[in-house]
C-alpha cells in the first residue's frame, strides 16, 4: 500500500490523464491556475515520462537484523528446549534481547511453563496400559459408578498455594511483615482430611490433627473406612459400584483387605490397579479445588481446631455438579493412557 495521501494520488491520475489531451506546456499552464505548485507539476510529469505508475510498489522497509538462516538457527536453540535464556541467545547473536524476544514471537514461538508430573520408571511404562485397560473392562463400565478416597494434609498457613505467593506494594518499606515475609515453621502442626466421592456426592470426611508422615493402616480402618461404608450404603445401596483406592500401603494392608472383605465392599485388585495416576483420579483436582476455598485471600488459621472448622465450612461450599463432572471425565482418560501413556492427559 502506498505512504502518499489520496489527494496526491488523484492528482497524479489527473495529470496522467491530462498529458493524453495536451502537450506538456498546456498541462503546467492549466493546473497552475488551480493553484498547484509548479515544482509538484514537473515532478509528476518526469514520473509519467519514466513510466512510472500511479502508485507506487510497498517498500521492502528495514532489512531484518537476523536473516532467514539466523532464525533458523535460533528456533533450533530455542523450540522444546528447557534452559533458554535471552540474554545469553543475544550475546551469542550480537543483538540485544529485545530483538530476540520479537524474532521468538515472529517464528510463532510461545513461552509454556513446565507442568508437574509423576516419575515413572520403565516398569511402571510398561505396565500402564493394560493395567488400565484391564481396569477399564472388568471393573469400570458406563453403568457403573467409580467410588475413590483419597487424604490430604493441610497446614495453617497456605504459604504454598499460587494466590499466596507474592503481593502488589508502592513501597516494600510500609508493608506489613506478614505479608512481605513467608514465615516458615519447621515442623508445622497439620490436620488430616480423609473423604470419598463418586459422580453422586461426597461422603462425611474424617479431619483430625496428625503427627506422622502419613496414615496407616489401623487409623485408615477405625476412622476412614467406617465413613466409607455409609457412603456406599446411602448412595450406592444397590451395589452398582466399584472402589477404587490408590496404592497408598495403608489402602491394601492386610488388615484394610479383611474389613473390605468383610464388609462386601467390591473393590479394584492391587495387581490390576495402575500405578501412579493422579491426574486419572479427580479427587486430585478435587483438593485443589478445596485448598483453594480454604486458603482463598491468603488466609492464616492460628490453631489446629479452627483449620478443622474452616475445611468444614468450605466443604459445604463445593457444589455436587463439580464432582459429578470430574467423575465422568475417568474412562476417557483411562482409554487414553491405554493408547498414548500416562503423559497424554497431562
């Protein structure tokens, strides 16, 4: 497209036009009448003797800084590597950063943060698919309902949440220390949460203070388990349903396997229950959720008992719908891991 006004453009069309009725000295004579400038006139003339048309070609502009081969070498050491830094890519081209960042932009390069995932080992690889394709055909069907549990630790403070982690300040100096500081305790009381879920509610939690590193199996069976059969009892009475733990010790310790047993709860064999699924199970995503209420606006609880209260306040304030729609999520995850491993539904 041309930089030069309409106006300028006209003008060179009328004079193209004029040229074909009368001889050069007439055209001047003519338009300087009107009031155009003598120069502008010859100027437009010599372009029409020169065959120069009416308008003019778009201008290459600046040549780029870095050529075509120079970009491809910068997607080479810049596309799905980790460790990228733009100062160092500018002073390896000898532009400044800037530059670099515009020459990313333009090869539609686009910056993605690193999500978290498990580690597998080869084992685990190789005995993920029919894992959770046996899972999938001889204990989980359309018509039947997922039950899983799952627990969790919470802290009093959620220092480690996202929303927690930084604030907006003119001056740091008239900040609040407990809000420019992240204290940190060494060993931080937390409480135990203990629930279970299936696309048709959630059961009664079990939430209590804690001292080890992690439930075992005679606190599983005293507290947890109990809640988890009047779960069933409510919500799954006519025993169309499976259970589906993790592979947590406590969950297939002998004693758990006995009162499982005992009580006829139908549930998935250790042999066939996949390892390592987190983001197959949406009570994962279901912590998060509640973490998030818990915490929200950098909440801080002072003692155990009003953690305990709050996570029950703001268990209330979880909508069913929410469960039920990450519950219907689970088959089409379990399919995809069958054919593209665990890593597809990251």
């Amino acid at each position: 497209m041309s930089s030069h006004p309409p106006k300028q453009i006209d003008l060179r069309q009328r004079i193209y036009d004029l040229l074909g009725q009368m001889n050069k000295c007439e055209v001047v004579k003519h338009l300087q009448k009107e009031g155009i400038a003598r120069s502008t006139i010859y100027s437009i003339i010599k372009r029409c003797e020169n065959g120069i048309p009416i308008q003019e070609k778009p201008g290459k502009g600046r040549p780029p800084i870095l050529n075509q081969k120079k970009q491809l070498k910068l997607r080479n050491l810049v596309e799905n590597r980790i460790g990228v830094s733009q100062r160092q890519l500018a002073r390896k081209f000898l532009v400044s950063r800037y530059c670099i960042m515009r020459n990313i932009k333009k090869l539609g390069l686009k910056y993605y943060k690193r999500q978290k995932a498990p580690k597998y080992n080869q084992k685990q690889l190789d005995e993920m698919a029919w894992r959770c394709r046996k899972l999938r055909r001889n204990f989980i069907d359309s018509k039947k309902f997922i039950v899983m549990d799952d627990e969790k630790y919470f802290t009093l403070s959620g220092d480690n949440m996202p929303g927690n982690a930084g604030f907006y300040s003119s001056n740091t100096a008239n900040t609040p220390w407990n809000v420019k500081l992240k204290s940190k305790q060494k060993f931080e009381p937390k409480v135990l949460v203990w629930l279970a879920l299936s696309s048709k509610g959630i059961s009664v939690p079990y939430i209590g203070p804690t001292h080890g590193p992690a439930i075992d199996s005679n606190l599983y069976v005293q507290k947890s388990l109990p809640k988890l059969l009047a779960f069933i009892r409510r919500y799954h009475a006519d025993n169309n349903y499976i259970f589906w733990p993790d592979l947590a010790s406590s969950h297939y310790a002998k004693t758990t396997i006995t009162w499982l047993n005992q009580q006829n709860i139908r549930f998935v064999l250790k042999q066939v229950n996949p390892p390592n699924l987190p983001k197959a199970k949406p009570i994962e995503d279901f912590w998060s959720i509640l973490a998030d209420k818990v915490y929200h606006g950098g909440w801080l609880a002072t003692t155990e008992q009003q953690l305990i209260n709050r996570i029950k306040q703001q268990l209330k304030k979880v909508h069913p719908k929410i469960v039920q729609t990450m519950m219907l999520e689970v088959c089409k995850k379990l399919r995809k891991i069958e054919g593209k491993g665990p890593f597809s539904i990251l």
